[in-house]
C-alpha cells in the first residue's frame, strides 16, 4: 500500500490520538486549589505603627541629646560624637573615617553638620515596645529647616557593639563605605552645596536620597559592566540561570533608557510622584541601613536605573563640576529645566550618558553574534552537501 | 577672635537654637502625642481582636470526624467527604512517617463550605486548613468538594506539619519539609543526579568517592571555614560576582580590585564579608532530604521518631534512625545512589522504548512511502 500525502495525515492522526489517549488521559489533572495568603490583622498594622513611632521618638530623643552635647563641644563646623559605649578602637576607626571622607570632599563649610554613632539598645520607649533589629546598623539624618539657618544630624544607631555573640561581619559592616558614605552622605552634600531647591529636594526625598548615597565625587565609579557568570548561588535553585548582571537588577523603564529611548531616561530618575501619609517625615529624616547582612538574603530587586543608582548624583558633581552643579542643586525650577540651564544638555541625554558609561550599551533588536552566523552557514553548507551527495546516488543512471 | 573661632562659635549657637525649639513633625513632643494615641488604637486592636477570635472560635463546625491519626472538625454536610478523605490520607501518612504521624491528632484539620464562592466543576468550593490559635484557618485553602482534590491538599498540610513538628536543628539542616510520597529506588537514584551537579569541590570529590568529603557536604561534621574548605577558587569567585549587588555598594574599590584586578588577597577578604547563612550549601537540599529518606527507609519501624527524639549532633540522630553508625549510612548511601540501576532518572527504560518504537515505526512508514521508490 502506497502512502500518500492523505495516508500520510491519517496515520500521524492516529498516532497523535494514541498518544493522547495512552499517555495524558489516564493522568487526571491535579486538583485546582486556591492557597488564600494570610492578611495583616488589625492588631498587627496597630502594632506596626506604634513601633515605628516608638523608635521615631527614641531616634528624636537621641537626635536632641546630640545636638545638645555638640553644643556644648563647640567643635566647628563638624562635630563628629562617637558614643563611649563603642570602645576606644572602633570610636577612634570610625572618626578617622568620616573625618577622611569629609576632608576628601574639600572640608565643607557650609552649614554646621554633626555626626553621631550611639548604641541605643531600649526595647520600650514610654511604654510601648518598638523592634530593633540586632545586628543592623540604622542611620537617619535629620536634614537643616531651610526655612532657618540649622544643622544637618546625622545619627549611626545600633542595639549592640561588635562582641563574641555578634556575627563576625558585624564590625566590618560598621565601618564599611557604604556605611560611612551613608552616615555623612546627605549632610556633606548640603554642607557642600547648600539647602537644595525645593523641586530638587523633593524629588531627592521621594526617592529616600537614594541617588546620592555616594559622595565620592573625585573618581569616576567603577563600571558596572554587565556579564554573564555561569553560576548559580544555591545549588538548589539549578534551573535560575539570573547571574549578576546590570539589566538583571535594572527595571523596565530603566532597560528602555539604555536601550535609548527617547526621555525614558529623565522618566525613569524623575518617576511620579506619589502621595505618601509619612512625606512630612520623610522630607526632613533620611533613613537607610548602611551595610548589613540582611541584604545578602533578601529577595533582589530591580532598582530604576541600575545597580549604580546611588552613584547618579555623586556623577553629577564629578561630570558638570561643583560650579554647575551647585546651580543646577539651588535652582527653584523643576529638575529638569534646572538641569538643562546648569548643564546646557538635557536630563534625559546626560542620565543615558551615564547609564551607558556604567554598563555599557544594551544592544538592541534581535541579533546574531559573528560566531552563531559562521556555525549557522556551516550548518547549512553540510545540509546542501548532503543533499546533493543524496541526490546523486540517487539519480538513475 | 580668629575666623576658626567665630565659625565655632556660630556653629555652636546654630545648633543650639535648633535643639531649644521643635521643628514640624520631628519634634519628640508631637511624637510622644503621636505614641499615646497609637497605644491606645492598638490596645483597643488586641480586645477587638479578642472579642473576634471568640466569635470565630464560636464559628467552628462542630462535626467531628476522627479517622485514624487524623482529627476533622467539619461541616454537617461535609461529614462523609472529610471521612473519606481522611481514610485515603491517614494510611498514606502512616506509610511515611510511621509513628511521628500521630502528631496530626494535635493539628485539627478543617473542612467547611466557603462562603461567597461560586461553584467548580459541578462542585461547591470548599475552604480547608488547620485550625490554628484563636480560631484562624492556618495554611487556609480553596478546593472543589471530592476526597481526590482534598486528598493532595491534606497530605501537603500533614506534611508541613510534621517537619514542623521536627526541632529546629534538623529542619535548618534539612531545608525542606518531608515527604509523604514512599521513596524508591528511582526517587533514591535522583539523589545522584543532584549531587553530581551540585556546584561545590566538596561534592564532587563526594560523587567520586571520597566519603570525608561526603560527611562535609552533607553538613555532618564540623567545617570552620566553608567557602574555603568546600569551595575552589573559581566557584568561590562565583559567590563574589553572584553577591557583586550587595559588595560593590558596600565597597566599590575592594569590588574592583578583586573583580577586575584580580587581587586575592582582596578576594579572600570579600568572600569573608560574606555572612554564614548566605554562603550557598555545598549540595543542594534534595541531596540532604535523599540521605534523611535513605535512613529512614532502612531505619524502618520508628526510624521518624528516633531522628526528631535522639539527642546530640545531626550525624548521631540520622545513625539513630537508620539504627547504623553513620559512615555505614553515608556510605551505604552513597554506594547505593551512584550504583543504582536507575542510570539516568531523565530517561527510563518505557522512555527509551517508547522513543525507539516511534523511530522505527516512522522509519518503516518512511521505507513504503511512493516518493522513495
């Protein structure tokens, strides 16, 4: 028997509808079930609540208490207090450190700044509990009232000094960079600069000063360039091939940016801003964590623009010079117009200047690399010789 | 009075002219208002709370179905259905964890109507879980009403609650919660399959045998130094690229000497600031639950209660349950995943066959088409 285009069709029916019926129709499919994930009660968001106004009104009785002894110390336009309770060696290693960043930053002189780093291990505060994480260290700077001619606070807070029952990166994270960079941060740039115009501040605010966690602004950053690692962090998780990698942790508006999209890059530093029941506190307290070991367990985000994100600012500084940056800083015009009079370029064009410097350009498209076109050509080269040498023993002599 | 002075003296009276007054919404004044007014929303939370947790607990079927080591509280009308699925669940956890699973009579289980749901497949929605404090649903799920769709939901509950049950020491060891479903020979071999790919020094020297090694891997013994001791260089770089978000803000100049420098020094002492528990294991968590599996299987009878009521090291309990010293175990273990008939667990003998009856049928169909002749 023949088999002919339609015998053809037929028997590949047949043997789909076989293999449908032997292999998947006896398997019933499991059971659909709907997991409902718990909501926060009542008491819990209550609870929530009043510990975070508990520590708010520690960190301010803290914050009165340091400006108080600052006071008393009349020490200058920086005054950096080192708790006793950290010991001689690290108080002493934490002065140098601060000291050597702000000298790095050409000593500003602007406004009074003082400095702290205490231990403050209370659980309750008037009576009610707040929780404190053990082993983080949490920094909040209380910016200068522009309104008043004030000081910048800022304040190193943590439960407990390094001891034996302490995580053995428990001190070096006290003394890191990025834990440095982000006690002295903003208040080096308003000693630096002076008060931010009110556009600038706001949206430096709505973004928790996230953009100006680096104050490094005499060195370029190093680039961040994306790369492949074939290597996963947990040999459970064998099938996630997500490797470190700037387009990993970048998010959609920022990717868009790279790719250079036209003003996808001023919308991604300048997202909308949204209204907030805590912007009055957040307008005047900047609050991060400085380094810390939670972050390595923690799931990973996409930041707006990139991992290099809290370089954005710092760049700024180092690419248009103080001159211009100070105008661009104090200007009273949204940010992107005081961008564009301080710099003579637009936002949009100088952030993807950036972008691209700190992990090179994204390409764009569907592409071939030169290697995959030469296996594809070989590939096809083999096919059409195997062709004709079929083709040949075929032909009837 | 010298510039330095007079900058002093300026500095000093600024600061203190702003600690003499408060400043909107950073003032200790307003927050300590602040705090008292949140004290007492969420004291009057917590009776709320009280008063609803007594409502719930109110709320609760009062059916009771006892079936085996399985306690349902459920409704009237679901009264059969939670029998019949609790006659399919008892036995199979009693297959699984012998003994240990009469800990679910301590987790009442919960079968009731969900409200306000719309029907599936001809079926009313039904809401199970376990009943936990103050009358909540714990790990709360929607299914249709038959003892098949209850019956998988029930044994993921028994064991959650069951490893749960286990103390703190071996579920940190173990990672993973128990499972019900009866190991065999192919479920053992894929033990093989995990540890070979696992990416650490450590397990592949266990893979070729060396049972030191095994006894490190598996977390048995004591390792001071694991990325050093577990890990070569490569994969140890791995682990700095792989963690690049978290070190290259905590210090970017140590990052790129390390990174792009290639300075070892600077290496070595970034691979430190890595904290224990976010170094990766040096096998996987099914690599572990395998070897739990393994003893428990030939640790037989009350092999779960011997591994959870043993005292001492991870090592001394799992010897425990499979009633042999715990080289035997390991290398018992490990003799049989990486001697196992089951060469492949990707491809089994009805694969295979399957494939090359297909081959050669389409190759015959092939041979009689007109266009070859």
């Amino acid at each position: 028997m023949a088999l002919t285009p339609s015998r053809w069709i037929l028997a590949t029916a047949v043997a789909c509808a076989a293999v449908w019926f032997f292999l998947f129709r006896s398997e019933r499919p499991p059971a659909k079930t709907l997991v409902v994930p718990p909501t926060p009660s009542r008491v819990t968001v209550a609870a929530n609540a009043m510990s975070l106004a508990a520590d708010r009104l520690r960190l301010l009785r803290i914050r009165d208490s340091v400006m108080h002894e600052a006071a008393t110390q009349h020490a200058g336009s920086l005054s950096v207090l080192i708790s006793p309770s950290y010991g001689d060696a690290l108080a002493r290693q934490i002065d140098t450190l601060v000291r050597r960043r702000w000298a790095e930053a050409g000593a500003p002189t602007g406004i009074p700044v003082v400095i702290a780093a205490v231990v403050d291990s209370s659980t309750i505060v008037d009576g009610a509990p707040r929780r404190r994480p053990s082993w983080t260290p949490s920094i909040s700077a209380f910016l200068p009232d522009t309104s008043r001619s004030a000081a910048c606070v800022s304040i190193l807070r943590v439960a407990s000094i390094p001891n034996a029952t302490s995580p053995r990166t428990f001190r070096r994270n006290l003394i890191a960079p990025q834990t440095i960079g982000g006690l002295v941060g903003p208040c080096l740039y308003y000693a630096a600069f002076g008060s931010p115009g009110p556009q600038v501040a706001h949206w430096l605010g709505d973004g928790n000063w996230r953009a100006a966690q680096v104050t490094d602004w005499h060195t370029a950053p190093p680039p961040a360039a994306p790369r492949f690692i074939p290597y996963t962090p947990s040999v459970n998780d064998r099938g996630s091939s997500a490797a470190y990698d700037a387009r990993v942790g970048t998010s959609t508006a920022g990717l868009a940016c790279l790719a250079g999209e036209q003003m996808r890059c001023a919308q991604a530093v300048l997202p909308p801003s949204r209204p907030n029941t805590d912007s009055v506190w957040r307008q005047r307290v900047v609050s991060t964590t400085g380094a810390n070991d939670a972050v390595f367990t923690l799931p990973r985000g996409r930041n707006i623009i990139g991992p290099a994100d809290g370089w954005l600012l710092s760049e700024m500084v180092r690419t248009l010079g103080k001159e211009r940056f100070t105008a661009f800083w104090r200007s009273s015009e949204p940010v992107p117009d005081a961008f564009r009079a301080a710099s003579n370029q637009s936002l949009d064009s100088w952030v993807h200047a950036w972008a691209v410097r700190m992990y090179g350009p994204l390409p764009i498209g569907p592409g071939l690399g030169g290697l995959d076109v030469l296996y594809g050509m070989l590939l096809l080269l083999g096919g059409i010789g195997v062709a004709l040498a079929v083709a040949r023993a075929r032909r009837v002599s | 009075m010298s510039k330095a002075n007079v900058r002093r003296v300026l500095a000093a009276c600024a600061i203190a002219s702003i600690a003499s007054r408060s400043v909107r919404a950073q003032s200790t004044t307003e927050y300590a208002k602040r705090l008292d007014s949140l004290t007492a929303t969420w004291r009057a939370a917590v009776i709320a709370e009280t008063r609803a947790d007594s409502e719930r607990v109110n709320g609760l079927p009062v059916d009771t179905v006892r079936v085996g080591n399985l306690v349902v509280l459920s409704d009237t009308e679901y009264v059969e259905l939670a029998k019949n699925t609790a006659a399919l669940v008892s036995p199979a956890l009693d297959r699984a964890f012998g003994s240990w699973a009469s800990r679910m009579r301590t987790h009442v289980l919960l079968l009731r109507r969900r409200s306000g749901a719309s029907m599936a497949e001809g079926h009313p929605p039904v809401e199970s879980g376990v009943v936990g404090p103050g009358g909540r649903v714990l790990l709360s799920s929607t299914s249709i009403a038959t003892a098949d769709a209850l019956k998988s939901m029930w044994l993921r509950i028994a064991e959650e609650f069951l490893s749960g049950d286990l103390d703190p020491e071996i579920r940190n060891w173990l990672m993973v919660t128990l499972t019900s479903e009866p190991a065999t020979a192919r479920t053992l071999a894929q033990g093989r399959v995990d540890l070979v790919l696992a990416r650490s020094r450590a397990a592949h020297s266990c893979a070729l045998g060396d049972h030191e090694a095994c006894m490190q891997a598996l977390g048995l013994v004591r390792v001071d130094d694991v990325p050093f001791a577990l890990f070569d260089e490569t994969q140890r770089r791995g682990m700095i690229e792989w963690n690049a978000f978290v070190l290259q803000r905590r210090d970017p100049a140590a990052y790129t000497r390390c990174v792009q420098g290639g300075n070892q020094a600077t290496c070595d002492s970034l691979i430190r600031s890595i904290p224990a528990n976010a170094v990766p294991q040096a096998v996987p968590a099914a690599v572990r639950q395998n070897l739990i599996r393994y003893a428990l299987l030939v640790g037989g009878d009350g092999a779960l209660d011997r591994l959870a009521n043993t005292k001492g090291p991870i090592a001394d309990r799992i010897a425990a349950a499979a009633r042999m010293p715990i080289d035997s175990v390991v290398s018992r273990w490990h003799s049989n995943i990486m001697s196992s008939q089951n060469s492949s667990t990707a491809i089994d003998a009805t694969t295979a066959l399957s494939s090359l009856f297909w081959a050669c049928l389409c190759g015959a169909l092939a041979l009689r088409s007109s266009r070859w002749r």
